[in-house]
C-alpha cells in the first residue's frame, strides 16, 4: 500500500486521495498501539520512563492516536466511496482537498511531538491554546481545534458538493447528512469553563454523540456499501436496511448520552433516561449482525445455485466486515451494556471495567471495519477482480482479534476485582485505590493484558507486511 | 421493491421517514433536557451559599465552608454538606471575586497539568490514580492522616500544596506522581479546585467513600 501504484493513472484522483488518508491512518495505528504497550507496562512496573515519558504521556498519545487514525481512516473510506456512489470520478475541489490532507497531517505531527517532547504548560490560558487542552481524548490544543474544524470544513464541501453534482443514492444521502452532524458535534468541545460539570456536559456531546450515534452510523454506511462492492449485495436491501439502522442507532445512542450523565452533578432524571436509552442500545448492533450474515449467506446461496463458487471477491474486506458486525455487537453492545444501568455504574463507573469496554468497542465496532476498508481500496486501486486472504492477512486477523478479546478479558477480570475491593469493600478512597491495584489477581490480570498487547502487535505487523504487499503480488499473479 | 410492494415493511420510503422522525425527536428531547440541565448545573452564588440554599453546583465561594459528606436517608445515597460552619482554605476567607479567580487558575491547571490521563475527575479520565470527585475529603488528607505527617504540615490544605509541589519527595506506593512542576499558586488554585469538586452533588459517586478508614485507625482486616 506505500509502495506507488502502478496503473495510478486509471484510478480516480478520489480513490488515490483515500490512500493518501490510509497510509497516515496505518502509521498513527501503530504509534497507537506502542503508547498502549508503554502505557501498559507501566501499571507493572511504575518506575518505567518515570519523569521522563509519564503515563499521562502515553496514555494521551495512546488515546490521541486512536481518534485520529481512526478519522484518517474515515475521512479517506469517504473519499474511496465518493467516486462510486455519486458517480463522478473527481471531486469538485480535489487540489483543495488534496492541500487540506497536508495540512492536516503537519498538524497532527505538530501536536504530537508538543505532546511528547512538551507535555505539560503552566496554568494559564496560553497553555490550553498551544500546548494541551487536559481533557480526555480532546487533548489537542485549542490552535489545532480549530484547524482540524477548517481542514474538515474543506473536505465536508467536497463531499457535499461532489453529492449534489451527481448521482444522490440512499447511502451517500446519509453519509453526507451523518457528517454534518459529526463535524458539527467537535464545536461542543472547544470552550473553556470553570465549571467542571458544565465542561463534562459538554465534552460528553463530543465523545458521546461521536462514537455512540455519528460513528456507527457511518460503520453502518460503510458496511452497506462495502457489502454492494465485495458480494454484490442487492443496493434496494442494504439501503432499506441501512435507514433501519439509522432510526435505531439515533433511536437509542442519542438519549443514550445520559448515561454518562449519572454522576457529573448532573440531575437524577438522567437515571432513567441513560438506562432506557442505552439499554436498547444493542439492539441495531444485532440487527447489523444479522444483516452482514444475511446477505452474505443469500448472495452465497445466489452464486451457488449458478456455480459461480464464492460469492465474495474481497477476502481481508469480508473477513473483517464480519468481525466487525460480530466485534460491534460485542464489544459496544454485550460490554456496554454490562455497566450501563446506574444501580451497576455507581461502582463500576471510571474502573477497569470501562477500560475492557473501551478496547473491545473501539476494535469492534470501528478498527475492524476501517481495516476491511482499506482493503477495499487496494483492490480498487490495484484494479484486482478478486482479492484472496493471503497467510499474513490471516494471521494479522487472528492474531489481533485474539489479542484485543485477551486483553478485554484480561481487563475485566482487573475491574472486577477493582469494583469489588477498591469500591464495594474499601469505598474508593486513595488506600482503597491502591490496595485493590496491588493485589495479586490484579496484577495477573495486568500481566496478561500487556502479553496480549504484544499478541496484538505482532498481529498489527502481519496486518502492515500484508497492506503492503498484497496489491502488487495479486496484480503480478493476475499478469 | 420500494413503490409496488403492498408491505410497509419493505418500503425504503417508510424506514426514511422512520429513521427521520427518531432522530428528529430524540434530537429535540435532548436539547429540551439541555436547557433544563444546564439551567440546573450552573454555579450557584455567594448569597445562596450564605442562605443555605442548595444548589448542585455551589458558588466558588464554598471553599470557605466546611464540606462533609453524608448518608441522606430519603435519597438512599451520600450528598455533600456544606457549611454552616466556617472553613477557609489556607484559614484566610475569600471575596467571591477572589474564590473566583483562584478556582479558574485552579481549573487551568487542571487541564494544562493533564491530571485526567492518570486521574478520574467525577469518575471520568483514567484509571492509573485515584479517583479525585471527593479527593478533599479523603481520611488520607485528614489531621492525624499519613500524608500530614509525611509533610510535615498542620492542615489539609497545606500538606495538598506541599505534595502537589513535590510529589517524588513524598511515596505512598511504587507507582508515584510525577513532578509536573506545579507552582505554589498553582497548587493553591488546585486545591480550591478539589475542595469545590468535593462539594459537587454527584448523586451519591462513589458510594461508601472510605467507608472503611476507621478499620485502618482501628486494626480492621486491611490495618496498615
């Protein structure tokens, strides 16, 4: 995939633009899963890189890199399906979409390195504008914000107007109302306040409302058009279904902000609302489960009766398309759902047990499927009919699926012990904190969740071998 | 399969329209419970702190008073007690104006320190440090606690200011607080910050806080 494309010139200046954005997504993957592994080791021994790469460090970098790559990752599926859907090869404003992908990307290494060679400022304004903003996976600083808002504005318009120029088909309709929506949602975090109630009201809107309600339903968007593309999915069903998706994701993700709306001096009402709402949650998580197996299991059944063999003409993207639908249900839906009433969240809340939630719902619902992408775009651009799994992609797919469940498992084995001891028995103060982290089965279960990082790791450079070669060797072997 | 189809179910238009009108009423039913909320998270004044009124976010001025919390009966959950009873932070009662500018000096320090990639705030942030919502009501800080006598300092206030200075000098378990180099006005502000998040109502998070310390003064089953 870094390597250069050989029939570049075939392939329209949209679907070239996808793999500029997938190539940076794939590098800030990496620097992600590093962090995690610094971060991880750290919970064993506390005197790694102490005063000189803190844990605050590689926990932010780790949580910074994850938002970003991951937005790399969807700005360019956007741009990959753009051509496809609208029906026009080159988007209205590509130079300037092209110079916004720089911009962004010096931006981004601009914080990352203020983040790790800086750190931290004084408490002063200036501080929050140039150096870090302190606030959970927004960290970037305030002259970032707003570049990232000006650099997304850019790439908004090309989408919009490329939409509005051609064909306007059901998916592209709620991919272009559903980044607005995501766009617009990043202003609720850019504001300073000394209330810090006011500030996690807020904040939530961002974090919330992204990964909870806009997120899936651009996974769901993605899937619908990845299923039209890998097993010719019949486009009249997955639009049906994708709008069902959208009613029940919006339906339920986004009253369902008020469960983080318990305990931030919030009032009590959002007791029932949060669990109501996020409770059904779930539920569009099964029912795109059930739909990507669905049509996968009719459009077999459809190659079948015509001997045609297999129904699939992208092997990676498939794989992980239905990794996803199994990951998301998982991971954001059975593991969400495990702490999400306040009668268990009153204990649970800000435990370990978030944390296990967090790695499998992120991998789930989002890492898989962006991964699926971009594998899609090298069969596009590579111009391959069919795309076979080779053994490194197998591997890379086993390797990181089992490494992220171990290190979910792993994860909530420690919250549990956490919840129990640190909050149940002792009642959450400082003694109560550390005795719970220093007890034996909780180190374990930290032990084996950095021995699955590494699994995960070595999965992420089987996955990297594999991005870049598997073009080349397919076209080689189709020539 | 959209327009002649005689079932609803199968009609793109009618999952549209659907889809449409959830979000559109979710989306307003958020906004409506936004106006409420935010009109009840405000931060209350001076007067109303004076009065006993409560609010859920109290003015900054609460550093002034003596914060608890307590088991409320009716509610079946703990809530801050504030006041009546007088408490200035560092013995020297504030001005609202001047409560006001340590709290914001104390809340930018918050951020630009990034504690929350170690610490929870209200539970929120990560799981490497302690919890801090209650953080000023913690026994560890109290007359006769460890971190008192490990600084060497006669108040609350004063052994946080200390610590938060130089948090290398004083370990309470192998896994230590960097030395951020926080200022002593820093650490003032910071200190304000605790003691007003401590007098936040967060309906009852986290339940029990240091329910057991009296085990550990006593020779309970985890004593130290």
């Amino acid at each position: 995939m870094l390597s250069s494309i050989k029939n570049s010139a075939a392939v329209s200046p949209s679907k070239q633009l996808a793999m500029m954005y997938f190539r940076v997504a794939i590098v800030l993957f990496g620097a992600q899963l590093l962090m995690g592994l610094i971060a991880g080791l750290q919970f064993l021994y506390p005197s790694f890189l102490y005063e000189i790469f803190d844990f605050s460090v590689a926990r932010m970098v780790h949580i910074n890199a994850l938002v970003v790559w991951m937005l790399y990752a969807m700005i360019g599926s956007t741009y990959l399906m753009l051509p496809d859907e609208t029906g026009i090869d080159k988007p209205v404003a590509i130079g300037l979409g092209k110079l916004a992908f720089w911009v962004l990307t010096a931006a981004v290494a601009v914080v990352v390195l203020v983040f790790i060679f800086i750190q931290v400022g004084p408490g002063k304004e200036s501080s929050i504008w140039f150096i870090n903003e302190g606030r959970e996976y927004l960290e970037a600083p305030r002259w970032a914000d707003i570049g990232i808002v000006v650099v997304v504005l850019i790439f908004y318009a090309n989408v919009f107007f490329t939409y509005m120029k051609g064909k306007k088909t059901g998916i592209m309709t709620v991919m272009v109302a559903n980044l607005m929506a995501l766009a617009g949602l990043y202003l609720a975090g850019m504001f300073f306040t000394d209330n810090i109630s006011i500030d996690q009201y807020w904040w939530w809107w961002v974090i919330h409302l992204w990964v909870e309600a806009t997120w899936e339903v651009f996974v769901g968007t993605l899937a619908a058009y990845a299923l039209i593309k890998v097993i010719d999915a019949k486009r009249e069903i997955v639009e049906m279904w994708l709008w069902i998706e959208v009613l029940m994701l919006f339906g339920s993700g986004i009253l369902g902000l008020g469960h983080h709306y318990f305990w931030i001096g919030t009032p009590e009402y959002w007791w029932e609302i949060g669990a109501l709402f996020s409770a059904l949650e779930p539920v569009p998580l099964v029912a795109m489960f059930v739909h990507v197996l669905y049509d996968w299991g009719k459009e077999q059944g459809h190659a079948d009766a015509h001997g045609k063999g297999s129904a699939i003409k992208n092997g990676p993207t498939m794989a992980w398309i239905t990794i996803n639908a199994f990951g998301n249900f998982l991971g954001a839906g059975i593991w969400g759902f495990f702490h999400t009433l306040p009668q268990v969240n009153i204990y649970t809340h800000g435990s370990q047990f978030t944390a296990a939630h967090g790695h499998l719902a992120f991998f789930g619902a989002y890492a898989t499927i962006l991964i699926g992408m971009m594998y899609l775009g090298i069969q596009q651009v590579y111009g391959i009919e069919r795309m076979k799994t080779t053994f490194k992609g197998k591997m890379a797919i086993f390797l990181i699926t089992f490494g992220v469940l171990g290190m979910t498992v792993a994860l909530t084995i420690a919250g549990y012990e956490q919840v129990l001891v640190e909050r149940a028995e002792l009642g959450a103060g400082w003694q109560a904190f550390f005795t719970a982290q220093n007890l034996p089965w909780y180190i374990q279960a930290q032990t084996w969740r950095e021995i699955m990082g590494v699994v995960t790791f070595v999965g992420f450079i089987y996955l990297v071998l594999d991005l870049l070669t598997i073009g080349k060797v397919a076209q080689e072997s189709k020539e | 399969m959209a327009e002649k189809k005689a079932s609803v179910w199968t009609s793109i238009s009618f999952w549209r329209r659907s889809a449409a009108w959830v979000t559109g009423f979710a989306t307003i039913l958020l906004i409506w419970l936004t106006f409420d909320t935010i009109s009840q998270i405000r931060m209350g004044t001076d007067e109303e702190l004076a009065k006993g009124i409560k609010r859920r976010i109290p003015a900054p001025t609460v550093i002034n008073y003596k914060i608890g919390y307590k088991y409320d009966e009716k509610r079946g959950l703990e809530v801050p007690v504030i006041g009546p009873e007088k408490n200035p932070l560092f013995g020297k009662e504030l001005s609202p104006k001047e409560a006001k500018n340590l709290l914001h000096l104390g809340k930018l320090t918050e951020q630009a320190k990034n504690c929350m990639d170690c610490h929870t705030l209200l539970g929120n942030g990560a799981y490497y440090a302690p919890d801090l919502t209650k953080a000023w009501l913690d026994p560890m800080w109290a007359k006769g606690g460890p971190m008192q006598a490990m600084t060497g300092k006669n108040s609350k206030e004063e052994a946080m200011v200390e610590f938060l200075m130089h948090p290398d000098k004083y370990p309470t378990h192998a896994r230590m607080m960097p030395n951020l180099g926080i200022t002593e006005k820093e650490a003032k502000g910071l200190v304000a910050f605790l003691k007003h998040m401590s007098s936040i109502d967060t309906n009852g998070f986290p339940r029990g806080f240091s329910k057991t310390i009296k085990d550990y003064e006593t020779g309970g089953t985890y004593a130290k």
